[in-house]
C-alpha cells in the first residue's frame, strides 16, 4: 500500500513537472487591442455617433428649457398668478420630459456600448485562439480587466516581454478586418 501511495506521488510530481515544462503562459492588452485595431476604432465610432445623435436631440431640448426659463424669469413681473403658474406648470413638465429622455439615451449607449463590446471580444477570442496555438501558449491572460473603462485594473502584475501577444493579436485582427 505504501508502494502503490508512494508510485501515485511521484507519478503526479512528474506528470506536473513535464506539465510545467510543456505549458507557457502568455498575456493580452485587451485594452490596447480594442484602441488600436480597426474593428475597435469601427465600434469606437459607432458608440460616438450614437452618442452624438442622442446628444443632438438633447441639445434642442436644452435650448427650448432655456428659452422657456428666460421668458419666465422675464415675464413673472407683470403675468398674472394663473399665467405665472402656467408657464412654471409648462417648464417643469418640459424639464421632467428632458431627464426621461437622457435617461433613456443614456440606457441605450450603456446597451449599445455593451453590445459591441461583447461583439468585439467574441470576435477578439476567436483570433486570439489561433494565436495561442501557434504560439504554443496552454494559457492567455489579460492585462487589462474591463475595456472601454478609463480605470485600468491590471490583471497581470509582471510578465516578461516576450509573454505579450497584444501586437500579434492587433495584427491579425486587422488582418481579418480588411478581409472581409
């Protein structure tokens, strides 16, 4: 029994270290990656002109919500209590309407955001797969935790170099980009 418990130890000692030796950890910027490739620049934009648009509309809401308090402010010395009421009844309803609707613009780009966010690293795993492959590489890990978010939280604290696929990824996904 002793034998049999001493074999199974060093059997798995040795299957760990041929293991160990075999496997290479490598590392992406996903952050870098989405930045730099055209198929993260695509959806950069698309998210900016979406963004954009929703503002455009808000933009003219904002103007008339101005124009409305300028009048007010203007005309409350000399309107009667009933038109006075009216008016304030009138903006109030109009200001109301105006955060609703950032509201809901602002839930759209967060979806659309998440959208092609998701979309992006599907499309980025795919790639990055074949790459891992080629480069021999049993684990990929990703530098940076959340793309498209300023606050960088780096998931890999030190790698050498020579570990980091981020360019390789950026070149082949252009590469697919312009295929299509």
């Amino acid at each position: 029994m002793k034998k049999m418990v001493l074999m199974f130890v060093a059997m798995s000692m040795l299957a760990t270290s041929v293991m160990a030796a075999s496997s290479k950890i490598a590392y992406v910027d996903t952050q870098s990656v989405f930045d730099k490739t055209k198929l993260g620049k695509k959806y950069q934009n698309t998210v900016r002109e979406y963004f954009e648009s929703r503002k455009k509309i808000l933009d003219i809401d904002a103007d008339e919500i101005q124009k409305l308090q300028e009048d007010l402010t203007k005309q409350s010395s000399v309107l009667n209590e009933k038109a006075r009421k009216e008016k304030e009844d009138a903006l109030n309803l109009k200001i109301r309407d105006f955060e609703k609707k950032r509201n809901e613009f602002t839930n759209e780009i967060g979806k659309k955001n998440d959208e092609l966010s998701n979309e992006f690293n599907q499309q980025m795993v795919v790639v990055l797969k074949d790459i891992a492959k080629k480069e021999k590489a049993t684990m990929v890990l990703n530098k940076s935790i959340n793309i498209l978010s300023k606050s960088e939280v780096p998931s890999v604290l030190y790698a050498d170099d020579d570990l980091d696929l981020t360019e390789k990824l950026i070149v082949e996904m252009d590469k697919k980009a312009e295929a299509k």
